[in-house]
C-alpha cells in the first residue's frame, strides 16, 4: 500500500492535518467534556462523572462547539502543542494515539463508519454522567470523582456490533 492509500492519520502528523481532519480525529466520547479538579498540592489531575455546562450526555456533543470558549472560559481547544503537553487525556484519545504513533481503535467512526461504535464499545460517557456543573457545587466536585475516565475499557469483553462481526462459517470436524 502506498502512503497516498493510507489514510491521513497514518501519513500526517498532528500539525499537517487540515481543521477537517483534526476534527474528525474526535471520536465523540466525551470524556475530555468532563470536569477535572487538581491538586494543589501534587498537580495531579481528577476527572470527575460532572459534565461541562455546554455538554449533551445523550449525544456526547456539546451544545455550542462553535462558542464554547466565549461561553465556557476554561473550556480547553486542543492544538497538537497541547496535545503533547496535556497529561489527563484518556488512553483512547484518537489525538493522544496518533501523537504517540499507535493506530485508532476498531470502534473509531474513521474506522468504524458509524458514530455510534465509541458508544456500543463502553468508551464513551454516555449513560456514566451524574450531573452538569451548573447542577452541583463546586465544593461537592470530590465527591464525584471517578477512574474509569482514564482507563481503556476491557475491548475484549466488548461484543463487536453485528455489523463487524465476521462470519462463524461452517461448523464441522477437521
């Protein structure tokens, strides 16, 4: 296969993609949407099962892409510079895995043609958000936190949607 047959997050780094391509790079999972505390003491980062203000949990979207940082001031727009320097990305994070040479997972809609894998593949926060962070306060934020966000879910106890799955074949005897 040539390079041009491959698609572009094999043959690109971060900082070649066009915006397209950077932002198809986002599987949809949500989990940079959550809030994180940190520790003044020892700098280590928390994710917590809050969400962002903006932040759908149904469709794991936000709810103002295009504003979100006039609206949200904190909100953080990745760059492949912050890629590189952001420690609280996921494991799964399609920017972290392409930064760090590795490929996308079989559940990534560039992958998988479908936006809904990430879900079907236990990735995403869908069905794991407690409330928004209009909805709790701030000095109630330790009590949600949680590990999962920085975990890989376990992919071989994840069933492959039928339409990934290969065909059992014939059953008989050698």
């Amino acid at each position: 296969m040539s390079s041009s047959e491959k698609p572009f997050w094999k043959t690109k780094k971060l900082e070649e993609m066009s915006a397209q391509e950077w932002e198809s790079l986002c599987d949809g999972c949500g989990r940079c949407c959550l809030v994180k505390l940190e520790d003044e003491d020892t700098s280590q980062i928390y994710a917590t099962d809050v969400v962002c203000r903006l932040f759908d949990a149904g469709t794991c979207q936000c709810s103002n892409y295009p504003q979100r940082q006039e609206i949200v001031p904190d909100c953080i727009r990745l760059t492949p510079e912050q890629v590189a320097q952001i420690t609280w990305l996921p494991p799964t994070c399609a920017y972290r895995l392409v930064r760090e040479g590795a490929d996308l997972h079989w559940w990534h809609p560039l992958i998988s043609g479908s936006a809904e894998t990430v879900h079907e593949a236990g990735v995403s926060v869908r069905g794991r958000v407690s409330a928004s962070e209009d909805d709790i306060p701030l000095d109630d934020l330790p009590d949600h936190i949680v590990a999962w966000p920085m975990q890989a879910p376990e992919m071989l106890d994840v069933p492959l949607p039928s339409r990934q799955r290969k065909p059992a074949g014939r059953k008989g005897s050698l």
